[in-house]
C-alpha cells in the first residue's frame, strides 16, 4: 500500500466513528439519522482534504457510503414484511460494487501529489469563497446526490412489503451487468493507459462502442437500484426515484461533457471520434 494511502485510512476510520457517534446521539428517525451520519462523516473528510490541501480525500467516499448505509439500514430498521432474498441480493451488489469502485480509485490514485483535475477549477472560479466552494460543490453536494441515491436501498432492505418478484430479477441483472460492464471497462483502461503515446485515444475492448462505458456501468447501476426500490415498495416512487435520476442527470450533464470537452483540447481527433462512437450507451461505431 502506498504510504499516502495511510492518512487517507486514517481519515475513512476517523469518519467512521464520527459517523458511528452521531448515529448514536441522533434520536432523529432511522432516515435523518444515517443523514445527519453521512454530513459529519463529510465534514470530517473535507477537514481532512484541507489539511493535506488535496480535495481527492473525498474520492473514495462517494463508493464508501452506500455499502454503510444499506447496513445500518439492514440492521437497525427493518420490516418483518421485508423479503429476505431481496435483502441479500441489494446487500451483495451494493458492498461488490463499493468493494470494486474503492479498491479500483487506491490501486491507481498517484497519492499526494494527485488530485482530480475538476477539482481545482471549481475553487478558482469562487476566488476568495474558494473554502466554500470547495465544501459546497466538491464535498456536500456529491454526498446528497449520493444519500438521495441510495433511498432505493432503505426501500428495498427496510421497507418494502412487496414479495419478491420479476422486477428484482430486471433489477439484479441490471446491476450485476453495471457492475461488471464497470470491472471490464476500467481493467481495459489501465491495461491501455501505461502504453499509451500522448493524445492517443482508447478505441479497443468495450470502448470501442462506447466513450465513457465505466459511466455507463455506473448510470446502470443507480438505476438499477431504482428498480429495486420499485420492486419492493412501488407507492414509494415518489422518493425512491428523484435521486437516482439526478445522479443520471449528473453524469450525462455535467461530467460527460467536461471530460469530453478537455478531450477535445488534449487529443487531436477526439471531435472525429465523438462522431462516430457513442457517447454513453454502447453501441456500434459509425463508418465515416
């Protein structure tokens, strides 16, 4: 393990006992709880980031938290109605998938002198706010998109009276598939990456038929957590849904086309390959 890792264990640990303190303090509701718990553990990520003035503390939070979330929920607030075999297929995925996301940021994150390139941009533009830009827009909107995401989860492991039934099988081959679309799509990336010559492009593997399929892995599997949540207590759709699809509309909106458009920069003839491969959902390039 690199020795930079060692803070950043540190800081997850210390963000686990805040987390695990104000769960206990909080008498708020098993919901406003793990809220409250996911804001402490937030603040206490950015206190890290601002000491070692690297923002890339938070990366690991975003696959951190849900796997957390959906057990606390499994054991502090269930519903005898709620299925079992439900249960343990969103707790499986959910802790595969976060396992994954986690190990794949350490294995390559270049340490201390590494921090993601959309981070610095957005504390340059808030000038002397830069603090608060840093808190609001790197740190404490990501966690809420990402708590409001995971609804689906207390509504699958919690709540949810429905027996189990065909949209959990829609919605566990949905994620399984995300999760693996995600595996291959990132292995084939850091196979390519050390031989790659500058500006060159990935056309080979999965990302021939699509630009940015580990985002597409990662769409499909909030979405699939939608299902889930559906499948277990549809009346529920009002609140089970929003966040998942303001995740979607994150990555379609906002972080797609940033890393598209400092590609284009960067890389000559990634406006002639954004023409011809598709941009999110795989499919077959254009002859052109």
């Amino acid at each position: 393990m690199s020795k930079d890792l060692i803070p950043v264990s540190i800081a997850y640990a210390v963000t686990i006992i805040g987390a695990a303190l104000t769960l206990y303090i909080c008498q708020s509701g098993y919901l406003l709880n793990a809220l409250w718990a996911d804001l402490v553990g937030t603040v206490i990520i950015f206190a890290f980031g601002r000491y070692y003035k690297n923002a890339s503390f938070y990366d690991a939070y975003w696959s951190v938290i849900p796997p957390l979330l959906a057990v606390y929920w499994l054991v502090f607030h269930v519903s005898p109605e709620v299925d079992p075999t439900r249960q343990a297929m969103v707790l499986i995925l959910v802790w595969l998938w976060g396992i994954r996301l986690t190990a794949n940021w350490a294995a390559h994150w270049d340490g201390m002198t590494h921090e993601d390139w959309r981070y610095a941009p957005i504390r340059e533009k808030a000038g002397q706010f830069e603090a608060v830009a840093d808190f609001a827009g790197i740190h404490l909107f990501p966690t809420l998109i990402v708590f409001f995401a995971c609804l689906p989860i207390f509504a699958a492991v919690s709540v949810g009276e429905n027996a189990l039934n065909w949209l959990d099988w829609v919605a566990f081959i949905v994620v399984a598939g995300a999760i693996l679309i995600e595996t291959i799509a990132d292995l084939q990336l850091h196979a390519f990456l050390p031989t790659r010559k500058e500006g060159e492009i990935m056309q080979t593997g999965v990302w021939k038929y699509s630009r940015h399929p580990n985002y597409f892995g990662e769409m499909s599997f909030w979405i699939g957590l939608i299902l889930f949540g559906l499948a277990a207590h549809p009346q529920g759709w009002w609140w089970i849904m929003p966040g998942g699809i303001a995740m979607t509309a994150m990555f379609f909106f906002v972080s797609i086309p940033l890393i598209d458009e400092r590609s284009q920069k960067n890389r000559p003839g990634y406006e002639d390959h954004m023409k011809k491969v598709s941009a999110i959902i795989p499919w077959f390039p254009a002859e052109r």
